[in-house]
C-alpha cells in the first residue's frame, strides 16, 4: 500500500531508527516508547492486520516470531521480553499494517490487572 506509514518506513521514505532488515521484515524503534527497550517487527508485505494472515504467510508469521527473540536479546533483553500483536480496532490496533511489538526493560506490568 503506497500510502500505509509503516510501508513507507520500511521503504525508507520515512526515517526510523532501524533495529533490522532483510528481503522480507523490517524492525525499528517505537516512536512513542512504552519502556526502556520497544522496537517492532513488520512484514514488508503489507497485511493490515494478523487477521488478514492465512496459511500461505506461515513461514513469514514464523520468522518473525524466531526474530523478535533474537533481537531482543540483541536489544539488552536477555530476562525476558514481551510481545505484543493488535489485531484490529477492537484489539486496539492504531496502525493498520501487521506489526509485533517486543517490550522490556524496566519494571513492565502485568498484560491484565487481576482483582
């Protein structure tokens, strides 16, 4: 999608700070930062969300996940990361090309507060 922001970090028409790149993913640091290390994974091949995968995005949904604890630990995280897929408005998606968010660092709190 020519017009999709994350499209167009991962084409470089607009700057990020690049964690990693290949043929097929891009990683970069979150913009609005949760806590000390927030970077994200997307596919270069726009989806708008994990919704839209299916069996042929597999391979490319995998390698992602292999990543994201790769560069986690790359990133410092070596005690443990936190991922993160919205999916769609009512999963609190804002940008709506597939991404992964890997949080760590810091003091992260629970995903839901339990009474």
């Amino acid at each position: 999608m020519s017009d999709c922001l994350f499209c167009k970090i991962a084409r470089g028409e607009i700057p990020s700070r690049k964690v990693y790149e290949d043929d097929e993913v891009f990683a970069f640091h979150d913009i609005n930062p949760v806590a000390p290390v927030h970077f994200m994974l997307i596919p270069k091949l726009h989806l708008d969300s994990l919704a839209q995968a299916d069996e042929a995005h597999s391979a490319l949904l995998g390698k992602m996940l292999v990543l994201a604890s790769r560069l986690a630990c790359e990133q410092g995280l070596e005690n443990g990361f936190r991922t993160v897929i919205n999916t769609g408005k009512g999963g609190g998606q804002e940008v709506f090309h597939l991404h992964i968010h890997v949080i760590g660092g810091g003091n992260i709190p629970p995903m839901v507060k339990r009474s």
